[in-house]
C-alpha cells in the first residue's frame, strides 16, 4: 500500500471526526472548569487530562474531589464509568488484531466513544482502509482538542458564563453517534432501551446508571435480534 492511501485513510479519519469536535471541544472546556473548582492547578488538570482521558469519568471525579470525597471512592466511580470501554476493546480489537502489541496499547490509551463509534462503521463499509491510520487520524485529533480545551477551561476558569450552556454540548456529541448507529430494529431496540434505562437509574450510587443501561441495551438488542431470526 502507498504511502498516500496511507495518508489519505489517516486523514479521512481527521475529516469524519471534525463535526464532532464542536461538540468535545466545550465538553473539554467544561472539564477544565471543573478542574478549577475542585482547586486542582493547571499541572494538575493537564496531568489528570492526559493520563486519564476520559471525560465522563474526569467530571465525576472532579465533582467528587470537590465535595472532598475518599480517593477509593472518586478512583472507583471513574473506573465503574469507563467500564464501558470493555465492551468497546471487546468489540474493536478484532479489528487490531494483526498489529504488535505496541501498536494496540497506543491505540488503546486513544479509545473514546467517539473514535470508537466512527472506526467501527467506517471499518465496516470501507473494509480495504487501513485500520490503524484512520482510528489514529480520528482518535489522535480528539486528544488534541482535548488537551487544549482543558488548558483553555482551567486558564478561563469560572469566567465562561453559565448561559452559555456549554455542558448542552455534552448530550449533543452522544447524539450525533448514536443516531447514525440506529441502523436497524435491534440497534434502535437497544439505544432507546439502553438510554431509557439510563435516564431512570442515573440516581444509583457510584453513576452506576450508565453500566445499567449499556448493558440492558445490549440485552434488549440481543433479545430483538433473536427474535427476529
């Protein structure tokens, strides 16, 4: 394969994350604002940015660190919140699978909701890509924004106005990847199912909510399917 397919499938995956980067971006932002209530410093925030990368997972333990919550407790809720990234290597490392171990540990640290989503429906219509080039073209430019956005929210700090509504955006980026997924009865079955579920158990202890609904959602996705052979 040549080298411009090569660059041509990393940067496809560049092109295909961009509308969704106005969404992450005020997500990060309002990640680094969070940082800064909890009295955490730039260094701090950067460093819990970068190591942890996650930002569902970051805003509750920013909320927890802020309320002066056990460590075991804010440790073990970002860790029960990302549970979900399981399912996701589950189903994404087939597509891995011929590349060295350092290469799928990269890629692994890089795996978001969105890379996610975006690389296994392209790999599914696309199969001739090179795999790796347009995950990393896609997931690479999220991390991006998502440094800088958490550098410009903790630098702003509580100077953004809350009528701006940038945690909107948040609900917004899920969306915009969950509709497009909604190929077919079962995946309608399980993103209503999953996300009702979700919306009714968000009041469990640990945001416990999310790991209920992924996994009614893939209950009831697998039980439609079933059905319907």
């Amino acid at each position: 394969m040549s080298d411009s397919v090569l660059d041509e499938d990393l940067l496809a995956g560049v092109r295909d994350v961009s509308p969704l980067i106005l969404g992450v971006a005020p997500f990060a932002l309002v990640a680094g604002i969070a940082a800064v209530d909890a009295g955490l410093g730039l260094a701090e925030a950067v460093g819990m940015s970068v190591i942890v990368f996650a930002g569902a997972s970051q805003l509750a333990a920013l909320e927890l660190l802020g309320e002066n919550a056990p460590l075991a407790v804010v440790v073990g809720t970002a860790v029960v919140i990302n549970l979900r990234m399981l399912m996701y290597s589950a189903s994404i490392a087939p597509h891995f699978a011929d590349y060295g171990r350092r290469l799928r540990a990269g890629l692994a640290y890089l795996l978001t909701d969105q890379a996610y989503a975006l690389s296994v429906a392209e790999f599914g219509e696309n199969p001739d890509r090179s795999r790796w080039r347009y995950y990393l073209g896609a997931a690479a430019s999220l991390w991006v924004v998502w440094q800088i956005g958490t550098v410009a929210g903790v630098v702003l700090g509580a100077g953004v106005p809350d009528a701006w509504g940038l945690t909107f955006a948040v609900p917004l980026v899920f969306l915009a990847l969950l509709v497009p997924a909604m190929k077919d009865r079962p995946t309608t079955v399980a993103g209503g199912a999953g996300g009702a579920v979700a919306v009714v158990a968000a009041g469990l202890p640990l945001n416990l909510g999310l790991l209920v609904g992924a996994l009614c959602g893939i209950g009831a996705g697998l039980a439609t399917e079933v059905a319907g052979r």
